[in-house]
C-alpha cells in the first residue's frame, strides 16, 4: 500500500449541465472543501470524443495499489438531441475512463462495457477501494427489465476490477420498491455509508453497512437529508482537518447546482445545511461530480497547469 503525504486542499471534477460544452469534465480546486476556484478558465480539462461523446457524472478515484488516479464518468451527451427517453431506454452500457498519474497530464480516455445485457443505460459509475479483497467495486445506476417486471426499473448494479480495463460480471447490487439511482459510499472506521437518489421521491436516502457486501447495509435515518427534494448526485468527502465531512447533493430541480451539508457524526444521519454565505461554488454551475483529497504539492500542480484566469 502507497502512502500518501498530508492532505492540504481538495480537488473536484463534474460537469455543468446539457450546454454544447457541459456534458465533459472540468475541475476545480478548494482550500477548506467550500470554496472553490474553476480551473483552466472555466473550460473542460478532459473531453470525450468517443461512445455518445459526452461525460456525465465524473467520478475521481486515487488507487491505494500504485498511486494512479482513475477518472469514470457516464457515456451520455444529452445535447446531442436523443432526449432523456433513448438515454434510459437506448442508453450506452460504457463508462468512460481516463488514467493520470499526476492529476495533470491524463491518458486518452477509454470505453468499457460493463452495464448487463439488455440494461436501458449505465449512469453514474462510482468506485470505491475494498482493502479486504484489493481491488475496486464499481457502481452505477441501470434502468432494467426483468421477467417479472412489467417496465423497466432503475437498480444499482456493480462489478469488480483493478486496472478499470477488466471488470468481472456485473450483478445486481442495489434495488429498492422505487427507482433508485446516483450512489455515493464513504468508509470510516471499519464501517461503510452510502447514500443514493429515490429516484421517485427525488431526495437522499442514508444507509449504513459492515461491509461492502450488497447484503451487508440497513437503513440510516437522516430526516434533515430526506426532507430536501428536487435533488441528486450525492457525494460525501471529509475534511482534511478534522473529523467531519461534507455531502454535496446536485439541485437539479431548481438549477442551482450543488448544496453542502456538513455533519460531524456519520452515525447520526445529522446534517446541516450550509448557508450561502459560508460557501461560494466559484462562477461555473457544478453538477454531479466528485471530490478528492490532493497533497499541497498537487494542489500547487493542478494550479500552475491550468489556473488560467476567468
């Protein structure tokens, strides 16, 4: 296992919505996790121009076996005119993947089947280390019909892999009485949190688990978090001077991109909604994305090869 030096600030990709440019990936940089400053001028870093030609949703990842980064999104351009029903129904079953070794300069990105036969889409892969087993579970949302289903469904389906080239089987991994979508998992402690989209209620819904086994996770109670509709793209990170974290949720009903709550106790399901005025997001709207850690020398990095002025 590599081991990293002092985390200083926090980098995070998303993505800005379905403009002609929105549907790839930009970053930006934070110093405290709540204010941020939009890179490169507030223009893509990474652009697909492979599958559907978009990146939705990207999901950041640094590999504990050899330091590398891993970047996944969504293969889906909804600018492209095909509409929200042959994205469900007709979707790609890739998801896009770049790698970089320094945050910086990043592989040409890749194309990797891994949603079922006969799912509608793969949409918002995310992937999580698993110590136990060294190697990443992935994650993401399909819409699917099965025998006994009448209509196609939204489960959360996963597979395993450790180079983002070669996945086993996916299986299913999540599937609730409602559509379910957009899962985020954090580990502290020996224990796993993970928080995903009702996709028929539009809010968040918590859960806590042993392990990152499927059967392994029971119901948390989060009212504040389940009380806040129109929403989705959860992510959680923690701060890197103390022990609390931050939940970032997309407001994609109002348009207003993404809200941050903080708790300092991931058992208690409490979180608090930020004010306005104790965050700024920077001048792009940031939608469902990711956040990571990055060491000061990276911070410094990420500044100096695209800090170009708005």
């Amino acid at each position: 296992m590599l081991e990293v030096q002092a985390y200083y600030g926090y980098l995070m990709a998303h993505f800005t919505g379905e403009g002609p440019d929105g549907e790839q990936v930009y970053f930006a940089v934070s110093e405290d996790g709540l204010h941020w400053k939009d890179l490169n001028g507030g223009q893509p870093v990474l652009r697909s121009e492979i599958g559907e030609k978009g990146a939705r949703d990207p999901f950041l990842i640094r590999s504990p076996r050899d330091g590398k980064f891993y970047l996944i999104a969504t293969d889906l351009r909804i600018a492209s005119g095909k509409g929200w029903g042959a994205a469900v129904n007709e979707g790609s079953r890739d998801i896009i993947v770049w790698e970089s070794e320094d945050l910086v300069r990043w592989s040409s990105p890749w194309a990797v089947t891994v949603g079922i036969e006969g799912a509608g889409c793969v949409w918002a892969p995310e992937a999580i280390y698993d110590e136990t087993t060294d190697d990443f579970l992935v994650f993401w949302a399909s819409a699917t019909q099965e025998p006994h289903e009448t209509q196609r469904k939204h489960k959360i389906y996963s597979a395993r892999t450790r180079d983002f080239r070669t996945f086993i089987q996916a299986e299913k991994y999540i599937e609730r009485d409602n559509h379910i979508i957009d899962t985020t998992i954090i580990a502290h402690n020996g224990m796993y949190y993970r928080y995903s989209k009702d996709e028929t209620t539009k809010n968040i819904r918590a859960e806590k688990g042993s392990s990152l086994h499927k059967e392994a996770f029971v119901h948390l109670s989060a009212p504040n978090l389940e009380a806040i509709p129109g929403v989705e793209g959860p992510q959680i990170f923690k701060f890197n001077d103390c022990e609390e974290w931050c939940l970032i949720i997309d407001r994609f009903a109002e348009g207003k991109g993404y809200l941050p709550l903080v708790t300092n106790d991931l058992d208690s399901g409490d979180f608090r909604v930020l004010d306005d005025d104790e965050f700024d997001l920077g001048r792009s709207k940031k939608r469902h994305g990711s956040v990571i850690p990055v060491t000061e020398s990276e911070y410094r990095r990420l500044l100096e090869a695209f800090a170009i002025p708005l």
